[in-house]
C-alpha cells in the first residue's frame, strides 16, 4: 500500500469506483487487529483521530523484519573479524 496523508484524496479500486479506506481497513494496514481497533473505537475516539493513529502507526511487522535482517548482517559480520 502506497502512503496515505491527510492532504490526498486517495482511494482503493472498488467495483469499478474508487473509495476511501476506513479507519478498521487503515489499522489492519499498519498490522493491528481488530480486537485492538475496536477496542479503541469503543473508548469514543472520533475517525479523525482513528486515521491519524493509524497513521502514526509504526508497522511492527516492517520493523520486525528489518531488526532480524540488521541482526544477521550483524552476526555474518562478526563472524568474519
């Protein structure tokens, strides 16, 4: 998926027509679940504010990835000195 700012207009290809991702859709993307989105949408924060946390987000499944790719880089390197 590609970024989503507040200032875009951007959608997903629905059925021929474009629409706007909801705030669950948004939440998903950054790699929570969906007990976690409604747990904070029961708590009455406005879609507003759904969109910018999902936003804030860091998407811990990337970073995930990325610390075990530096780790082995890391390990490969030491095992070489």
């Amino acid at each position: 998926m590609f970024t989503i700012t507040v200032t875009d207009r951007n959608g997903v290809m629905y059925n021929g027509l474009i629409r706007k991702l909801m705030p669950l859709e948004c939440w998903r993307l950054q790699g929570f679940t969906d007990e976690q989105f409604n747990n904070v949408k029961a708590a009455g924060i406005s879609n507003a504010q759904l969109y910018k946390q999902a936003g804030n987000a860091v998407t811990v499944n990337v970073i995930e990835a990325l610390a075990r790719f530096i780790k082995e880089i890391d390990v490969e390197v030491n095992q070489n000195e």
